[in-house]
C-alpha cells in the first residue's frame, strides 16, 4: 500500500486538532473511554521521533540530517485509552519524551517533511486497526491524516490559560516562561509549509478557556451523537 494511500475504516473516527496545552489528549481520552472507542496520540509520535533522534545523537536542527535517518526507529503506539503507550524499538518511552529535551526539539523534528511522511503513514495504519473506531488528536488529523473523519474538532484556548494549566501539569512551572514556549510552539506549528495547524472547514471550533474538561468532553461527545444520529 503507497504511504500516502488514505485506506477505508468502518469504524468512526474522531479527529481533533488543535493548538499545545488547549486540553487534547485529557479531551480525546476522555471521549475515547466514554464511548469505547480507540485513541491515537499522533504528538507522542513526533516526542518519540525526536527521543531517538536525540539519543543517536542527529543534529535536531539539520533537516536533512533527521531526515535521512528518520526511517530507522520503529515507533509503535497502543490504543487504550485507559493506558496508552509508546514504545521506540521495543523501549517504552512515555516518561522520557515529555522530558526537557525532547520538548525543546520537537518543532524542529516535526517540520521535516521526511519525518511526517512517515509518521502520517503510521497514523493512518493505526486508524484502520481499530474497525471500533478511534479518537485521533494531533495538529494535522483532519487536514492531512484522515480528511474524511465523521466528527472534526479543532481546541484552542487564551494563550495564558494554556499556560497556567501546563505549568500545572509540570509541577508549578513559571507560566510566563511556558507561554513564550507555547506561543513560538504555536508560530512554528501554523507557519510550516508541510502540513500546518490549521482548522479544516466543517470542523468544529471549541475554546476550553472558561470549561472544565468534563464540559469539552460533553461537548464533543455531543457532536458524536449527532453524527450518529444523522448516519
């Protein structure tokens, strides 16, 4: 099958895209668990890319030094939403590619073309593993991976906010330091030529600011609803 072949699924698939730290993956396992459907976390493909690009010492920062080598690692992610996993050549690496380094490589890693070739083969691959269906998030679902899905979200939320709540997660972080990350996260992100964040018509735009993420998840559960009520 050509890399680039977008396979048919039977199962639903919930594609939600959407800036760093609007609530995403607590949003897409939440959903996920609720309706008994299957999750993809595509941003922990790119984490584990970046972890062995580091670990094999490439030069984050050399396009075509990750490229040439980004064929090499097998990248492998289980679909739980309960307990989601990825592995890199059999090595778990859920804790190491939320670490520092990672975090601070990623973008660069993300824009090679090369890297998301391969990546969004892989996504696609897994989506078609999960005949149940499956919630997919990431920043390019709806645009590049699965254009088809039945149900497109895109989350955002006030820059400080986001802030504020991935500080949170790493244990009382300075939140004006993470939003400066999170704003060039997001320029780098919506400006790079292959596949940027972008919301795709007839996407569903949901701003987390003021909600509770048991409110997002009601909300997109909704729109799944609707969906199904409508097939």
């Amino acid at each position: 099958m050509d890399d680039l072949q977008q396979p048919s699924t039977p199962g639903l698939v919930v594609a939600v895209d959407g800036t760093s730290g609007s609530g995403k993956s607590s949003t897409c396992r939440g959903v996920a668990s609720r309706l008994g459907l299957a999750y993809l976390d595509t941003g922990a493909m790119y984490r584990a890319m970046t972890w062995w690009m580091l670990e094999h010492g490439v030069d984050v920062h050399d396009p075509a030094a990750v490229a040439a080598r980004c064929g090499e690692p097998t990248i492998t992610s289980g679909t739980d939403p309960a307990a989601p996993t990825i592995h890199v050549d059999g090595t778990d690496v859920a804790g190491p590619i939320r670490g520092e380094a990672v975090t601070g490589s990623v973008s660069p890693v993300a824009t090679v073309p090369q890297v998301r070739e391969r990546l969004v083969a892989l996504q696609r691959a897994a989506i078609s593993a999960a005949p149940q269906g499956i919630v997919v998030e990431g920043r390019d679902i709806a645009s590049t991976v699965w254009p088809q899905a039945q149900v497109k979200v895109f989350l955002t939320a006030d820059p400080a906010a986001r802030a504020a709540r991935r500080a949170a997660e790493e244990g009382g972080s300075d939140a004006a330091a993470v939003e400066a990350v999170l704003r060039s996260r997001d320029a780098i992100d919506s400006g790079r030529a292959a596949s940027p964040l972008t919301q795709v018509d007839g996407a569903a735009h949901l701003d987390t600011t003021h909600l509770t993420l048991d409110e997002v998840i009601e909300e997109v559960v909704a729109l799944v609803r609707a969906v199904e009520v409508d097939a």
